[in-house]
C-alpha cells in the first residue's frame, strides 16, 4: 500500500509541473501589460517601463518561468498587482470557504446518490427504477449555474428562507449552516445524478454474482445481503467515479462561488483573471489544480484498498 502510494505521488509531480507551465504560458497570452495595469492608467511610459523591469517583465520567457519555478519552490507565489498583497495569504483565506463548500456538497449528494443508485438496481425495471434514472439523467444534464440561479429565485426571493449572497460564519453556527446551504444544494445536485447512474450499474454487476446467490441461499436478509455483499463490492467503480467527479466539482465551485459571491478560491479565480492580476491567477490556477491531483491520489490509494489487485500494477 505504501509502495503504491509513493510511486502515484512520483507520478503525480511532473503532472503538476506541466500545469504550471501551462498555467504561465496561459497568463503571456492575455492581451494586457500587469505593468500597466499596476501602474494605472495615466501613468508615463518611463514609469510603466521601470515596474516591467521590477516585475522583471522585460527578460526572455524562459528565464521569466525558471525565476518563477524558484519562487514557488521556496513557497514564494508572488504579490497581487492589484491590492499589493503576497498571493499566499490571499489564498490562505480563501482555501477554507472552498473547503467548507465541497465538504458541505458532498457530505448529503454522495450518501443519497448511492442510495438510489442501489434502491434502482434492487427494483430494477420498476416505476421506482425508472424515476431514479430519469433523475439522475436529469440532474446530469442541468448546468450549475441554472441550478443556482433557480435556487436563489424560487428559496431567495419567492419564499425568502435562506440567504444567498456571501458566507455567514463557520459551519459550526446557524449563521454559516443557512448561508452554505443554497451553494451546498447548488454544487451537489449536479452530483447525485452520475453517482446514482454508476451506483446502478456496478450493484446490477453484482447482484447476479455467485457470491450473492450464495448469501441468499444462507437465508441472509435482503437489506444485509445488499449492503454486505453487493453494495460493498460495487464500491470500486463508484469510488473511482467519485473521485473523478469531485475533481470536476472544483470547477463547479468556480461558477458556483461567483454566483452566490461565496468567498472561495473560485471567485478569486475569476476575479484576478478579468482584472488582469496575473500572479493571483497564476496561484489559483496552482491551488485548484493541485487539489485536483491530490484528489486523484487519494483515489488511487482508495482503490488500491478496495481492490487488492491493484497494489501490484
């Protein structure tokens, strides 16, 4: 298991190495000069001149990225051009509202999502089965934007029971429970659909095992021989999509935070890409991709411990 763990990390470096990359490269292309956007508007050439030397904005590319691969090396993720804050305490603050979302989302769409994942594979071809699928394709399909913007018509201004512009407070005081709860709704409801789809298809796979035939004819009742012993074994694939998905909800955050203004890494995100704050977009493109590859590592190690077979591959 250890072996396992340290070869995917190994892996996992020169991935977060070629995002970076890209994520510099990304940021020369934009048509704006952060010297002149630091320097504003009616500054002089000689001075839009001198902050691209201080920035050192005026050195080859490669040596540019060298310089910046050297800063990060050191923790050094730079200073924002717009408020002249470093880049690390900004993202320091927005870690955790972005935490407290995904926690939040997760924590009531992937139990329910299994559940009538299982509930549709056990009455397979009934009215019950063909509700839950139509869900689950229904909310695959719905985009989270829509979804937020229903929400925060219908819950927000039609019968005003729950704020929808910012976050209350931590998750432990009533304040911050009724602020996360329109996001939380908004960013896991898009994720039921696919956790419920592939629920069913891997526990259907299992039903028809011998080992479930085997378990019946033990007079083992229905409820234990489902969840002992083929929701258990169908776990594989759904984890493997879970983790998949839960990637991808980082980029559901994005969306998701600018709708409701939640205070997140998202928000920044789009924030300092329109004001052209180029080391802030720089930071959070890092902190959004590496929480996506640490993500999938722990998918990997999950996997390697539901399925033994995969610690020798």
């Amino acid at each position: 298991m250890g072996r396992h763990a340290v070869q995917r990390i190994l892996m996992a470096i020169p991935v977060l190495l070629g995002v970076v990359l890209v994520g510099f490269l990304l940021m020369q292309v934009v048509p704006t000069d952060p010297a002149l956007v630091r320097a504003g508007p009616t500054a002089t050439p000689d001075v839009v001149e001198a902050l691209r030397r201080d920035l050192g904005l005026d050195r080859p590319l490669y040596e540019q990225f060298g310089l910046y691969l050297w800063r990060l090396v050191q923790g050094d993720l730079g200073v924002s051009i717009i408020n002249n804050v470093p880049v690390i305490h900004e993202l320091g603050n927005t870690i955790g509202p972005t935490l407290e979302l995904m926690v939040a989302s997760l924590i009531w769409a992937i139990p329910i999502g299994i559940a009538l994942g299982t509930a549709g594979a056990y009455w397979r071809g009934t009215v019950i089965d063909r509700l839950i699928t139509g869900f689950g394709v229904a909310g695959g399909s719905i985009p989270v934007f829509f979804l937020g913007l229903a929400l925060i018509w219908y819950v927000g201004f039609q019968l005003q029971l729950l704020p929808f512009t910012g976050r209350g407070g931590p998750l432990w005081t009533i304040e911050g429970l009724k602020a996360i709860a329109l996001p939380a709704l908004t960013l896991g409801g898009t994720f039921i659909g696919p956790v419920a789809r592939m629920t069913r298809t891997a526990v259907l796979d299992v039903l028809g095992a011998d080992h479930v035939r085997t378990a019946r004819a033990k007079g083992l009742g229905e409820y234990r021989v489902v969840t002992r012993h083929a929701l258990r074994n169908a776990l594989i694939p759904v984890v493997t999509l879970v983790g998949l998905q839960i990637g991808y909800l980082l980029g559901g955050a994005v969306v998701t935070e600018t709708v409701f203004s939640w205070p997140g890494v998202g928000r920044l995100a789009v924030g300092s890409i329109l004001s052209a704050d180029f080391p802030m977009a720089q930071g959070t493109i890092i902190v959004l991709s590496l929480g996506f590859i640490i993500i999938n590592l722990v998918v990997d190690v999950l996997y390697a411990a539901l399925d033994p077979r995969m610690r020798t591959a």
